[in-house]
C-alpha cells in the first residue's frame, strides 16, 4: 500500500507537469489523423474485394466438402467422407475467421480515417 501511495503522491503533486496539458498553452498540438479521399477510396475497395474473395473460397470450400462426403458416402469410400467433414467444418471457421477479420480491420480503418 505505501508503495502505491507513493506514486499517487508523485502523480499528482504540484511538480508534475502534463505535456498534453492545455493550462497555459498546449505544448502538444492538436493533430487529428486522417487520410485523403483518394486513398480512403482505394483502401476501402481493396479491403472489400479481399474480404468478398475470401468468403466466396470459404463458400466454395464448403460446397466442396459437402460433395466429398456425399460421394463418400455412397460410394463407401470412408476416407473421402471423413475429408469432406473436415473441408466443411475449416470452411465455416474460414469463413467466420474472414468475416470477423474483415470486419475488425475495416472498423479500425474507418476510425482513423477523418
């Protein structure tokens, strides 16, 4: 505890001098970070375009999967099934990995852009 009040002491005493501070005069300017509107425009269809591909070989995955298990099953080639399972199940988990990506990075780009 006393080592904790230590710094909160030191913290907030008379002789610390925030940097940021707008008392007198900010030493630190306001700067307010942005892109321009070309590049904004650019960035953001990239983004997009890469995210629609990703979930359209997702998609595409997945409808192959569904087609090895059905060929087999039928053709009792259990192998085959057993890769179709698994080619559906890393499809859905692609596909949500792409989409929370996607969506993560788009959010954050937009955040800085002014």
């Amino acid at each position: 505890m006393t080592l904790l009040t230590a710094f909160h002491g030191i913290a907030t005493g008379p002789a610390v001098h925030l940097w940021a501070d707008a008392s007198p005069a900010p030493i630190v300017p306001g700067y307010t970070p942005g892109l321009p509107a070309e590049v904004n425009g650019s960035v953001s269809t990239i983004l997009s375009w890469t995210a629609g591909g990703g979930m359209a070989a997702a998609v595409i995955g997945g409808l192959v999967g569904w087609l090895l298990i059905a060929v087999g099953h039928n053709s009792e080639r259990a192998q085959l099934a057993a890769r179709g399972k698994q080619s559906v199940l890393w499809s859905l988990a692609g596909a949500g990995g792409i989409g929370i990506t996607s969506s993560l990075v788009l959010a954050v780009y937009n955040m800085t852009v002014a």
